[in-house]
C-alpha cells in the first residue's frame, strides 16, 4: 500500500493490527499483513498563467513554438 507521507504511516500503524485481524479472519488466510510503503511524490509545479501553459506545452510539443512564431502571436495576450 504506497503512502505519500509520514502522517498517513502513523495512522495506519495505529489500526494496523486490527487491520490484519479483521483480514485474515474475512479471508481466512493467517498469513495476510497489512505493511504501508512511504513513497516520495514528485511535486509538480502548477500552471497558472497563459505564458506557463505555453511553456509548458512547447516543451512537450516544438511545433507550438514555431506556430507561435509563424503567427505573431504573443502567449501572454
């Protein structure tokens, strides 16, 4: 189970044997445990402004950029 911080951990270690309890009892099956994996999670920068989305865009796709060009045409309007 991936976790994305270390709160979520603490609150998971507090009902994990419960947890493990209720699963192996449904499922019959001893040998089930519940274990969380901390994951780091990449923050991504959020895109706001008409430039930001274009930058954005032209990294992925190199045509925007020469259309802009082509156009005339200024991202920020």
């Amino acid at each position: 189970m991936p976790l994305s911080n270390p709160i979520q951990e603490t609150m998971l270690n507090e009902f994990r044997l419960e947890l493990n309890t209720f699963l192996r009892e449904r499922l019959q099956n001893s040998s089930i445990q519940v274990v969380g994996e901390l994951r780091v999670v990449e923050e991504r920068k959020m895109i706001y402004t008409p430039r930001d989305k274009f930058e954005y865009l032209s990294s992925k796709n190199p045509m925007f950029r020469e259309l802009k060009d082509r156009l005339g045409l200024d991202p920020d309007f």
